[in-house]
C-alpha cells in the first residue's frame, strides 16, 4: 500500500493534524504508529518511521566532507521529528510548522513512500506549476518505463 491521493485539513492551535482513514490504513498494515517529519522546499515530507530509518542508514555512507551532503544533512536529515499517531493525530512541532508556512488550512499530498503537508496557498502555486510543467516532465519519465 502506498500514499496516494491529496486532500485539504486544518491544523488546530497546537499543531495537530488528522491523518486521513486512507493514510493510516497504509501505517497499519505496516504495522507503524509513528512518522518522521522533517522539512523539504516549502512543505513538510512525512515518512513511515520505518522508512526514514532506511533514508539514514543510505545517509550514514555519505562522504561526510562533501559539501552538499553536509548542506543535505543539515537541512533535510537534521529537521526530521519523530511524530507519535496519538488518537489518529499527529502533532507537528512549531519550528516544521513555522519553516513550512504552516497556518490552519493544509494540504496533504500524497507521494507513494511518503507524504507531504503543504500550506494550502503554497500547495496552489506550486501545484499551478506543476500542472504547467507535467507535459515536459511526464515525458521524460518515459525512461524510467513510466
């Protein structure tokens, strides 16, 4: 099972968010119960717990005095939180929240292994240029077989 689809939500005052009935059926036939959020561009990349300690483990090879592995490591690996399913909620920490533009309407998007939280107005924008840039990028996925 994979997260697909995308759907609008609202953040409440402390930063919790419902995670949708088709998403958490995903964590449940994994068996997981917490996520890994971190910061990604302009929204949150959200992993099953058991998928982001695959991302480490290939992380840890990385030559450590590479300049951007360090910019890699410290932007993306560094800002990952571990996010217990609490009542099928989760609360986001205010430093993601606040990096991500995160306000009360969000979106949540769903990529596969992973799934993305979007500041509803960032989500339009950038989904108005990925409408406007799926025919050149759908095209070069053809060499993946897709």
């Amino acid at each position: 099972m994979v997260f697909r689809g995308r759907s609008k939500h609202t953040l409440d005052s402390k930063g919790r968010l419902a995670i949708p009935t088709r998403f958490r059926e995903v964590l449940e036939r994994r068996g997981e119960d917490c996520l890994v959020v971190t910061n990604h561009d302009s929204c949150l990349w959200v992993y099953a717990k058991k998928d982001w300690l695959i991302i480490e483990e290939r992380a840890i090879e990385l030559p450590e005095f590479d300049q951007d592995v360090n910019t890699y490591l410290r932007y993306f690996i560094s800002g990952a939180k571990e996010c217990p399913l609490k009542q099928n909620r989760i609360t986001i920490p205010p430093d993601l929240r606040e990096i991500a533009g995160l306000d009360r309407e969000v979106m949540l998007v769903g990529q596969l292994k992973r799934f993305e939280i979007w500041d509803k107005d960032r989500w339009e924008e950038a989904f108005q240029r990925a409408k406007e840039h799926f025919p050149k990028a759908s095209q070069s996925l053809r060499e993946f077989g897709i």
